[in-house]
C-alpha cells in the first residue's frame, strides 16, 4: 500500500502530539507499506525519514481555509495514493480516493460564541457553518474513521448518524519524559496544560483560584496565542501569582508535572484530555471536569468537579492543596494507554480501509 498522511499540524500541540506519534510508531510499527508524509515548510525541513520507503513532499497550505479544499486533493492525487489519512476535522471532501480521518472532539459544534474566534461574530457564524458542512461530507465520503475516545465515538452516531461499524476508537498514549534539570517553579504551584480556546474554561480555573492561599501560584503551558494574550489582560491584577511559562519541551514538562501540586483540567467538553494522562505518568494529581470523556480515560485516578461551579473547584483545590494525596498504582492506565498499540489499531483500519469500497 501507498499510504498519505496529512502532517501539516505536526508542529501543534494536541492534534501535532498524536501526529508525531502516530509517524514515529507507523514506521517501527509497519515494515511493509509505503508513506508519504505531507507537511509545510517549517516542518519539511527538519522532518527525517525513517528509510526509503517513506517520502516526504510540501504542502505549503493553510488548514482551516477555503484553499485546502481545493488544492490538497490535487496534491493528494498526483501521488496515486491507495489511502490518505487526514488525522483532523479539516477533511478534502473533494478528493476522489480512499480517505480515512481521525476525529479527535467535536468541539466545533457546541462552541458557538464570539469569545471562540478573532472573526466578527457575521465571518464567524459563516465559517462555523463551512467546518459543519465540511465535517458532515467528509464523515459520510471516509472510509472509515478513526476517534480517540469512546465519548466522541458516541458523538459522532449520534449528530451524525454515522454507524458504528464505520467508526474505531484508537486510544492515545502516555509519554513518560525524565524531568530535565532543576525544579522551575521554586513555590507551591497548581498547573494547567494546553490552550485557552473558550471551551478550555480557563475563566473558572481563575476565579476559583483567586481565593486560595496567596503563597500559591498557577502555571500556564502552552504556545501564546490570541487567547492566551486575552488572558493576560483580563490577570494583569493576579500577575505576581500567575505564571504563563509558554511553551515547554517534553522534560521541561515533565519537571513542571513532577513537582505540581496537581494539575487542573477545567474543560467543559474534551475528545481525550491527554495531559491528564500524562500529568498522572508523572506522579502528578489530577483535578479535573465532572464530565463523561475524563471518566472514561482516567477514571478513579482523578478528583471531580462541577465545571459550572466556582466554588466546588475552589473547594477542590484547597483540599488538594491541605492534604497532597498519594497516588494510586499506575501501571493499568500505561497498559491500557500506549502509543504502539495506537499505531498498530491505526495500521489495522488502513488495510481493512483499503479493501472496502467507498
């Protein structure tokens, strides 16, 4: 087989993570097929093939754009490909071959605020309705389709009335990186991975914050963006007890999970909520959302709370802070989460993709 993957998010945090991933397992993983990874040029030019049955080609083209749908098929078809893989919503519904896309959360469709995007709320509301028009073709044209939970899973059936038999749900996996160097944050800290996109819920993790013991401080992971600016702004006045640290590589992460009080995880919806996962890996508490996707992934290992509740999480948080819990064993949550495993489910939906009709 002759297999594409569409690798322009490689770079990102979330969706890049499981990019990355997904390549580096593929090609320890299958020792058979070809590949052609398709990537832009910040990351083309670093990227390095594994051996020569994996290629790599540009695709300098923006995702989230009216482009995409109509330049990323002609470059999908001048490689005669047997399948691509499109591991993100942004799906070509104009490619005429084999496609199967791994749909991570549904996000777009229960997010509908301004507070979402940098659009006034008319281009905002119009392109919304591009991604839901875009996502219900493209789910109906793959092959087969790949989700990270069983939450999303459902999700999917039920707005899209999409069979489960079309649908497999490939669990991501936990990395365990050695702390690197010297503790970063010298005083007590509870941390927070990833963006702030609105769904994220960052407004409630503060508020609650603001009432505990003023010798605490809260760290912020993750890339500055428009929303992270936005933040700042609106903390200016808690600035000597909010740290936005940006962006961290994998030991840094892991020293900053290492010696957190816990981590905070405030979403109001999430596909898969891998810092969870990996905040645990490291010997780190979990505080994190009472809602179904958290249940399913990290279960009895995390504390829960009311989202919508200011003061359950302020509660929550104080109580972590009193009595620093022991962690539970664990060893079943690596057995069950697993980056190999992932490629090799993932290996599995590409051949039985290629021997099914659209």
């Amino acid at each position: 087989m002759k297999i594409g993957i569409d690798a322009r998010l490689i770079e990102e945090t979330g969706v890049g993570r499981y990019i990355r991933n997904l390549v580096h397992f593929l090609r320890k993983e299958d020792q058979e097929n070809h590949y052609v990874i398709f990537l832009r040029k910040q990351s083309f030019d670093t990227f390095v093939l594994p051996n020569n049955r994996w290629q790599k080609r540009r695709a300098d083209v923006k995702w989230h754009s009216v482009a995409e749908q109509f330049v990323m098929p002609w470059v999908f078809i001048k490689e005669h490909l047997d399948l691509v893989h499109v591991p993100y919503f942004n799906i070509p519904i104009f490619y005429p071959g084999k496609l199967v896309v791994t749909i991570h959360d549904l996000t777009i469709l229960h997010v509908d605020t301004g507070k979402a995007t940098t659009l006034p709320l008319p281009f905002y509301k119009l392109r919304r309705l591009g991604y839901y028009l875009v996502l219900s073709v493209g789910l109906i044209r793959a092959a087969h389709i790949i989700v990270v939970s069983q939450t999303t899973k459902k999700e999917i059936m039920d707005h899209f009335h999409i069979s489960p038999d079309k649908i497999t749900v490939t669990y991501e996996g936990i990395e365990r990186a050695k702390p690197e160097g010297k503790r970063l944050v010298k005083d007590p800290y509870f941390l927070y991975v990833g963006n702030v996109y609105p769904h994220k819920n960052a407004e409630t993790l503060i508020d609650a914050f603001r009432q505990i013991n003023e010798n605490v401080k809260l760290v912020f992971v993750g890339k500055e963006d428009y929303f992270y600016k936005r933040l700042k702004k609106t903390v200016a006045n808690l600035s000597d007890r909010i740290i936005f640290f940006g962006q961290a590589s994998d030991g840094e992460l892991a020293n900053l999970y290492h010696h957190a009080i816990a981590l905070v995880f405030s979403s109001l919806m999430e596909g898969f909520g891998l810092p969870a996962l990996e905040a645990l890996a490291n010997g780190c508490p979990v505080i994190c959302s009472d809602i179904p996707v958290f249940h399913e992934i990290v279960g009895e290992y995390a504390m829960y709370f009311n989202p919508n509740n200011t003061e359950d999480l302020h509660q929550k948080l104080e109580q972590v802070f009193k009595t620093r819990p022991n962690q539970k064993n664990m060893r079943p949550l690596l057995q069950r989460f697993n980056w190999a495993t992932m490629a090799q489910e993932t290996l599995r939906v590409y051949k039985d993709a290629i021997g099914s009709s659209i």
